[in-house]
C-alpha cells in the first residue's frame, strides 16, 4: 500500500501541473493564433488524461491475490501503460494531420497568421515545467519498479520535447515574418511525428507483456547463472519467464543428485527460489522443478 500512495503523490503532482498548463496553453494557443501551440495543449490534455488511467488502475493492481487472481491484479499495471501509449498515438496522429492541413493551405497560398509572444511564453513555461515533472516521476519510477509511472513519465518528457519544436517554430514565425509562418504548422507535424514514436515504444512494451513476452535475453541469463551458482545444482534449464505488473514470474528445471534425500533436494529447491527472490524481489513467482541427474534416471 506504501508503494501505491507514493505513486498516487507522483501521479497527483504531475496532474496538477497538467492541468495549469493545459490551460494556459488553450488560452495562449487561441489567443496567440498559433496551432502548435493548440497541438502542444491537446497533449498536454492527454497527459492529464494519462494521469487519471494511472490512478484508476494502480489502484486495481495493488490488490492481493484472491481466488479469481491467482497470480495478483499486476497485469492492471501492464494494462494502464498500454492505454496511455494508445492515448499518445490517437493525439499523435491527430496533431500530424492538422499540421499538414495547415501546410498545404500554405503551399496553396492561403496567409497563415502569425502566432503572438503569449503562445512562445506558454511554450517555454511548459518545457521547463514538463522537463521538471518528467525528471521526477522517472526517478521514482524507477525507485517504485512501476511501469505505469515510467510511461507516464515518459509521456511528461514528450510533452516538454514538443513544446521545444513548438517555441522553436512560434520563435522562427515571430521572429522571421509572415513568410515564415508556415514554421508554426511545421513544429507541430514535428512535434507529432515524436509523439508517435514515443507511444509506439509504450505499446511495444505493453502489448508484450499483456501477451506473455519473456524477459530479455539478458536478465534470462542471470536467473540460469544465479540458479546454478546454489551447490548441488547442476544445469539449470527450461526456463520460463513473463512479466506480472511490477514484478517476474519465473519457472525452471533443475538437475540433482538422485541418491540425496527429499527433504535436502527440497532445501536446495528453496534456496534458488530464495536467490531469485533476492535478486528480482520479494513478489517475485518462483517455480523450481526438480530432476535426477542422468547417472541418476533410470
């Protein structure tokens, strides 16, 4: 429950900032005649949106394992990351299309107005700002082992690199004249154009984990080295691993003497259990299955 208040304060922080900033962009955005500036506080609303999903389901995967979940609500977790990268990708797009519209319109000769000094303002407000709140969500994101947080954190950092294209393409508007006021819908296709990376990295991770991907080679490698470090434990196989939530479920093979009594292999069972645990963490799912070595089989 320490764990979920401390991601419900980070969570809360970072909404609160959403919503001044959301504000002050629609007005600076409307009122500064400026489309990026609108598109950077589209993105910014989808933030706050994020925030919200973060709170509902966090609270739902910190629940303890009952008889309909065997394995923990972490999934939920999974789930929320794997929304706010759906949630990034449809303003993305959006964001994209519009800027597009207005520089074709540009292309065709349409006059596009210049955006005012309001809307570079709410830009740099909002870097600095964003870049703050992104800074400290991932560190405690990282402290907190939560995905969720990551990835909002993550949409906190995509918020403050698209107001940089935005001040960048509301500064050369400003600065360069009305002939260049097309650099206004440019930032804003840029700005879009990262956005959709961004989420599509959020849903790579999601989708994976919510279909059972195995964990990277490389941490699948130190659970056979740490299994095979307990003596009497020979080639570890048959390794199994997936992500639940926050935390690993882990499932192995391992070889033994067959002569030694039941009650030392169980022991030794537990060992690599405990060993695992240490390494990934108290809710980490160990199974260890026990084999005779071959001189052993029958």
């Amino acid at each position: 429950m320490e764990r979920n208040k401390e991601i419900y304060e980070v969570t809360l922080i970072g909404g609160i900032v959403n919503v001044v900033l959301l504000v002050f962009k629609f007005v600076a955005g409307i009122l500064g005649h400026s489309a990026a500036m609108v598109a950077d506080a589209v993105h910014s609303l989808s933030d706050f949106v994020t925030d919200v999903i973060v709170l509902v389901f966090v609270r739902i995967s910190g629940k303890p394992e009952d008889k309909s979940y065997d394995y923990g609500h972490g999934k939920y977790e999974t789930l929320a990351m794997t929304i706010i990268g759906m949630a990034l990708l449809v303003v993305a797009v959006g964001i994209v299309y519009s800027g597009i519209e207005r520089i074709v319109a540009w292309t065709r000769g349409e006059l596009l107005e210049a955006p005012g000094m309001l809307a570079l303002w709410a830009a740099l407000l909002s870097i600095v700002m964003k870049e703050c709140v992104y800074r400290y969500s991932m560190v405690k994101a990282r402290a907190l082992k939560s995905q969720a947080l990551e990835a909002n954190a993550w949409h906190h950092r995509s918020d403050a690199l698209s107001s940089i294209g935005t001040a960048i393409g509301i500064g050369g508007a400003i600065l360069l004249g009305q002939r260049w006021t097309v650099l206004d819908p440019v930032a804003s296709v840029i700005v879009g154009l990262f956005i959709v990376k961004v989420a599509i990295y959020l849903l790579r991770d999601g989708i994976g984990d919510l279909m059972e991907h195995s964990l990277s080679d490389e941490v699948e490698d130190e659970m056979l080295r740490l299994a095979a470090s307990v003596e009497g434990v020979t080639n570890p196989h048959d390794l199994r691993t997936r992500r639940i939530g926050n935390h690993y479920a882990i499932e192995l093979h391992i070889l033994m003497d067959g002569d030694i009594p039941l009650r030392e292999a169980h022991d030794k069972a537990s060992e690599v259990e405990e060993l695992l645990k240490c390494q990934y963490g108290d809710a980490t799912h160990v199974v260890v299955h026990v084999e005779p070595t071959a001189e052993n089989k029958s």
